[in-house]
C-alpha cells in the first residue's frame, strides 16, 4: 500500500513535466517534421506533402551552404579562443591575486547581461566615426575600421563580441575544477622539484581534461547555434558574409513565408549537431578510458 502511494506520489510531480515537455517539445518537433515534408506557406498556398523535395532543395541551395560554412567558421573562430583564454584568466585568478572577488566579478558580470545589451554596447565600439576602438585605432595612426560594414572584418568582430560577452561561464567553470585539485599535489610536486610550468602540465591540465572536454562540447553546441548577436550587429551582412544557418532558417519561414522549406533546413541541421554531438561523445569515451 506504501509502494502504491509513493507510485502515485511520483507521478503527481512528474505529470506537470510530462505534460509540458510533450507539449512544448514533442508535439512541435512531430509537426516541424511534417512540415519539412509538405509546401506550407503563411498563406496556406502550396500546402500538402512533397515528400523530400524541400530537402533535395536544400542541399542544392547556395544560400544554405554558405550560411552552414558562416556558422561552421564562427564555431571554429569562436571555440578555441572561448576556452583557450577562458583557461588562462581562471589560471591567472587562482594564483591569488589581490581583489580575486573583483576579478571574478568583472570576467563574469558581461555573461549575465541581455544580448540587446550586449549588441548596443559593441554597435557604439565599433562605430567607424565615434567608436572607443577607432578612437585608440587613430592615436596610434591607424586608419579607421568598418568593423561591422567590411566583409574582411564582419565575422571577426560578432567574435570579438561574443568572447567578451560569454567567457565568464567558461571561466567560472574552469575556476571550480583548478579550486578541487588538491594542494597535497602541488606540495609533493613542489618537493620533488617540479616548477610552476612542470606542475600545469603535469598536474593542472590532465586534471581539468573533463573540465575541458565539457566546455569544449557545451561550447561548438551554442556556438552552431549562434542567432541573436549576429542578427542585431550586422544583420547577417555584409553581402551575407556573417548570416547563421539559424537566421536562414528564420528568414526562410518567418520572411520568406516557406513554413515547409525552413523545417526542412532544420531537421538537415539538426542532424549535422546529431552527428557532431555523437563524435564528441566518442571522444569523451575514448579519452576516459584511456
């Protein structure tokens, strides 16, 4: 009878959930899907399924394909340095700086900041005329940037912006695991003779391999997923040159009014974020069990 209680107890809380996931998750992902095989427009014009044409479409989109190869490229430009240097400022702090708390503060306070925000604050660094960047630029007479209007320099700054703006998750990350590495390890490395460097490479980095592995995943995952920041700052220009897989998915749905060709789009990158997650996850395994 207790058994029986806790059983229904259980479903009790787990019911609201349920409900929720399946509504706001399930249902739309079973719809996207259907959608993706049919003609739907906003106007209802077209509608009816299609079977995979709106696939064999996208894969011979040039449109498609670059806005993919932009946000395969911001991935690639954006990871390294997001863990790289998120590494380097929690390595900085935990050597025990005076004002650590201050330091912590002003490397994670950007992260919590809306991306409206955030875009307003780097549209004004970045003005080719009034900008703080153009301005030091000219000190040292250096010509001014288009940062966000040249196409050489577009990707280069949405970048900039997002390391500024989301390192601090990383580098809170990173601070946690160096501050669970036991001291006894240093000292013996100490007493043995290992110096600062030995004692990162041969204590500090292979610790932190999961730490690493984690963010390195959590990283390419939001990164592919860039939307907002690019959208604001430069609206996906110059000449297409910064435009996301994800602003093309919206574009096609919400502007282009193709319901059916944006799913389509979407299920194609979601396999693409499938496969990339089951490569890392082989990854992971394989450097665990070594």
């Amino acid at each position: 009878m207790r058994k029986r209680d806790e059983t229904l107890a259980g479903w009790a809380f787990a019911t609201p959930f349920a409900v929720l996931f399946v509504l706001f998750l399930v249902v739309p992902a079973v719809y996207g899907l259907y959608l993706s095989f049919t003609g739907e427009t906003l106007t209802g014009a077209g509608s009816g399924l299609i079977g995979f044409a709106n696939y064999g479409e996208a894969l011979t989109d040039p449109d498609m394909w670059k806005s993919l190869g932009n946000t395969l490229w911001f991935t690639v430009l954006s990871t390294i340095p997001l863990v790289v240097l998120s590494l380097a400022l929690a390595l900085l702090v935990n050597l025990g700086l005076p004002g650590r708390w201050l330091w912590r503060l002003s490397f994670f306070m950007p992260y919590l900041l809306a991306s409206t925000v955030v875009v307003m604050f780097w549209s004004w660094m970045y003005n080719p005329t009034l900008g703080l960047i153009n301005g030091v630029l000219a000190k040292f007479g250096a010509a001014p940037v288009a940062w966000l209007q040249d196409p050489k320099v577009a990707m280069l700054s949405v970048v900039i912006t997002t390391l500024w703006w989301t390192i601090g998750f990383n580098f809170l990350l990173y601070l946690a695991a160096l501050q669970n590495i036991p001291e006894q390890q240093f000292e013996a490395a100490a007493i043995d003779g290992a110096g600062k460097w030995r004692q990162l490479f041969s204590i500090v980095i292979p610790q932190l391999t999961p730490t690493t592995m984690l963010i390195l995943t959590l990283q390419i995952l939001a990164s592919l997923k860039v939307f907002d920041q690019i959208y604001m700052l430069t609206n996906g220009g110059p000449a297409g040159k910064t435009r996301s897989i994800v602003q093309y998915i919206y574009e096609s749905g919400f502007t282009g009014y193709r319901f059916g060709y944006s799913s389509a789009i979407s299920y194609l990158f979601f396999a693409l974020i499938v496969v990339v997650s089951l490569a890392q996850y082989k990854l992971i395994n394989r450097r665990s069990a070594a």
